[in-house]
C-alpha cells in the first residue's frame, strides 16, 4: 500500500536530488518522471496537491487538432502522444470524448475545410490508440450535414448553419484521482511529497543551491531541505516565486485569470459542443457532460493591474461568459444558467496585460542570468502536454551532469484507487454504507488529507457546489475520528472558504447522523 505521510520534520532528515516546488500536474510529473529515472524527488505544495489551476482544468485531453489551422505541427505531435500518455498509463481513468463543432461557413469552419483538416488528423495521428485497449480507442473523424447536425444537437442555431465536424479527444472523468495516482506513482518509486509546506527562501554555499527552507503551515515550524537543485514548478506564479527564491530577474511568465462553469443543467449533447458567438474575434467555448450537468469553458482573462493576484472572476466576467454561450445557441437558454461552481486558476499569459494563454512552456536556468546554480523554472500552459514537458524538462536539468537518465527503472505502477463521484446528496445517502465509509478513511489515512475539502474537493470529483460541504462536516469529523481542535480549525476553514452561513447550524440542508 502506498502511503503518503505527511512527516515534515522526517523528510528533512535525508537528502534529495532534487526538489520540486508545486505539486500541480506539471509539479506532479516532474516528480513522478525524476521518480521512474532513479532519482530521489522532494515535492513541497504550500497548499494542497494539485490545488490551484490544475484542479480547474476542463478535464478534456486535447488532442491538438487546432494546432493543423497554422500548421504547427511539432505542437499537434506532442499533444496526440501526451495524450495517448494519459490513456495507456491511466485507463481506467481516461474514456474518449466525441467532439462536435457546428459550422456555418466562416473563415476556416467552412465544411470542406474541416473535411480536409479531419483527413489530416487522422493521417498525423495514426498511433494514436497504441497500447490502448479496445474500447477506449479514438475513431477518425467526420463532417456532417445539416440534418443529422440537428438530429445530434437540436438546439444549434440554425441560421447558416452548414453542418458540423465530429472528431475525437479524451476526458477525464476524474482528473482529481488522475494527479493522486500520478503521485501515489511517484512516492512508490522512491518521491517524497508534502502538502502545506511552503518553500520560503534557497539555501547556498556560494553560487550554489544546496537545497531551501520551508514552512510547514500546519505547525509553524520551519525546516531545512538538502538538494543540489531546486525547481520552481509554480505555474503562472513561477516569475514572483524565482524571485523570491532567490534568482536575480524574474522568470518570463505573466499571469492572467481562466476558469470554467459547472451549470446546473442537464448536457444538451452526448457530445462536448465547441460553441462560438457569432460575432467577430469570439473565442470557443467547450459544453461537456459532466456526471449529469455541464461543465462549460474556459473564459481567459487578464488580471488587474490594481487587484489582487488571486483567481477569484468577478460577477461581471461570470455573466460575460454565460452572455457568450447564449450567443452561441439562444436555444439552450443559458443566460440565467445556475452556476453551482467557479472552477478559476491563474495560467500563464502570452502577452503582459492581456488574457490570451501562453503557447509555449517556459524552461529556464536562473545561472544563465546570474542566479544561482542548480534554480529552475519550469512553467507549463497545457494539462495534456505536461509528462512530455516533465520528461524534457528533467534531461535539460541534468543536461550537463554525465548524469544517465535513459534507463526508466520506476515503470512500475500502483494498484489503483478507485474514483468517487460525490455530491451532497449523494454522500448523506450513502455516508451509512461500510464500503464508502472504509473508503473515506482510507483516502484520509493515506493520502495525506489535512482538511475536508482535501479529502471531498481533491481526493474525490465533487459535482455539486463546494458551499454544500460544511453540511456534512459533522458526520465526516466523527467518521474520520477527528478531535475537537482539529475541527475547530477546520471549521475556520470551511467557513472562511465557503461562508460562514453554510457551517453547521447555518441555512443549511439537515446533515446525515454517523452510524
């Protein structure tokens, strides 16, 4: 059984190769990479695994498809074998997505030219279903006409409308167990990962990193971590963090906000539509049926100059967003769509001030502009592409070492944990039964679950509003076992994160007695 154990002062007692500062999906595999390569990775997280952007991903595994409009063709290869990567390494995790796009001959979306872009796809991508199994393979792809458009999305505008392109990506029904099982990967090979360890300040003998001090945020106390290399993995906060850790200029990254919808509406296809208003220079929009709702995205834009670093849309960008899908099928009616969940984080920016994403990662040596020796930065704009970024990302680490890291010794893999798919209802329903109750505990028991929302947010897919957790609270505390103080301070948590009117004794609905 792989554990991970939150022992702070204990990890400190032993050295690393490496240490790995961010435990999102490119944190993550980069620890599981350095892991499978015989080397001894340190992954500190100043919050929880995978917290930030990586828990707001979209959860559809692109395949780049979009990448044969300009033909960048290096991009459209990387993205179709990273996402094979996902589906052989993770299959019961990964299931093919069918994609639609209506057309109504505009610009490139006219249909002759999707058919010859599908061909293509279909050409550059013929080891796409390589060690998949069966039924989890990708078919080719097809334009439709009008009627059968309709016949699979009814509500589509049809003023222009010429048809629809159907191809095939991969969703992650739950990309929350996708980032636990790649790291239960890494620790079983050899990583050590901490959660609410903030990584403060390097620690050097002369120009050189001989490791950092970090905080663990739970206890207050600061530790001394011992490595030759230090990388920040820190995503669209890799610039501020390469300062503060101590390189002399900034990493090249600008932060700009992104998020997505969950909406409390059936889908309105088995299929993801890519939806586009109907006006110049709109951006496309994703509706994926998600465990029965929808899940709509991603709206990007630029942070401001005057606010807060944090990922946090206003109300205004919340009702741009659903202002857009109307647009884009007035049918569906998704103006005063519910919202049950903001899933935001902030992603690297192309440009400073503006919203559009990055399309290049961004690897870098802090020596190279006077930092010290042996400080990364590695910032990713891709879910899908991030265990390729990993992979070249460590061989430009070592690059200089004599280092052999050809042979992969850690291949590996754990038994699974199974995904839960939880909403309030459901659980008070099922709370009674001894299966999902020994499961409960031992995701918290060995998956280092600090706090509530750990465990029900990013141990398990939640398809419900966050704000309903509190509810629950009291039951889950008296399941897990957990003492009066430390659900005193949990308590503050969830109130501070969710409301203090949701917390037991709240306006709340009745929360489900422990058996």
């Amino acid at each position: 059984m792989v554990q991970l154990a939150r022992a702070p002062e204990t990890a400190a007692e032993v050295s690393y190769d490496l240490i790995v500062v961010g435990a999102g999906i490119h944190g993550v595999c980069l620890a599981l990479e350095a892991a499978c390569r015989g080397l001894r990775p340190l992954l500190l997280e100043r919050e929880d695994f995978g917290g930030a952007a990586s828990a707001s991903s979209l959860r559809i595994l692109h395949g780049g498809l979009r990448y044969l409009q300009s033909l960048d063709l290096p991009r459209f290869a990387e993205s179709v074998r990273a996402r094979r990567w996902f589906a052989v390494h993770f299959p019961e995790l990964v299931q093919p997505l069918q994609c639609v796009l209506p057309l109504y001959g505009d610009g490139l979306r006219r249909p002759a030219v999707l058919r010859a872009a599908l061909a293509l796809n279909a050409a550059l991508s013929l080891g796409r279903n390589a060690g998949i199994p069966a039924e989890k393979r990708l078919q080719a792809g097809a334009v439709l006409g009008v009627a059968e458009t309709r016949a699979r999305f009814p509500a589509a505008r049809v003023e222009g409308l010429k048809g629809a392109a159907v191809w095939y990506d991969a969703v992650m029904p739950s990309s929350e167990r996708i980032l636990m099982e790649a790291l239960r990967w890494a620790c079983a090979h050899g990583a050590v990962a901490l959660n609410y360890v903030e990584a403060q300040a390097l620690v050097g003998e002369g120009a050189a990193v001989r490791g950092l001090d970090a905080l663990d945020r739970e206890s207050g106390r600061v530790h001394r971590y011992r490595a030759p290399c230090v990388v920040n993995c820190t995503g669209a906060a890799a610039g501020r963090a390469a300062v503060q850790l101590g390189a002399r200029t900034a990493a090249p990254v600008e932060p700009a906000l992104a998020f997505n919808l969950l909406l409390d509406r059936p889908p309105p296809c088995a299929a993801a539509l890519a939806l586009t208003p109907p006006q110049p220079g709109a951006r496309t929009y994703f509706l994926l049926p998600w465990h029965g709702r929808t899940l709509a995205g991603t709206y990007h834009a630029p942070l401001a100059a005057d606010g807060p670093p944090h990922a946090e849309p206003t109300p205004t960008l919340v009702a741009q967003m659903l202002a857009d899908l109307d647009r884009a099928a007035p049918a569906l009616g998704l103006r005063d769509a519910p919202v049950l969940r903001v899933d935001a984080g902030l992603m690297p920016a192309r440009w400073p001030g503006r919203g559009d994403p990055a399309v290049r990662p961004v690897v870098l040596d802090h020596a190279e502009t006077g930092g010290p020796r042996g400080l990364f930065t590695v910032c990713g704009v891709k879910y899908t592409t991030a265990p390729l970024l990993a992979r070249a990302a460590l061989r430009y680490v070592y690059r200089r070492s004599g280092r052999d890291l050809s042979v992969r010794t850690g291949t590996g893999r754990p038994e699974p944990r199974p995904a839960l798919i939880l909403t309030a209802q459901r659980l008070a329903e099922r709370l009674p039964e001894p299966a999902l109750r020994g499961e409960l505990r031992a995701l918290a028991e060995h998956e280092s679950v600090v706090h509530l929302d750990d465990l029900l947010l990013r141990r398990a897919t939640w398809n419900d509003a966050p704000a309903r957790i509190p509810e629950l609270a009291p039951a889950l505390y008296e399941l897990l076992g957990w003492g009066a103080e430390r659900r005193r301070r949990d308590e503050a948590r969830l109130a501070e994160r969710f409301g203090a009117a949701a917390l037991p004794g709240g306006p709340s609905a009745p929360t489900p007695s422990p058996r």
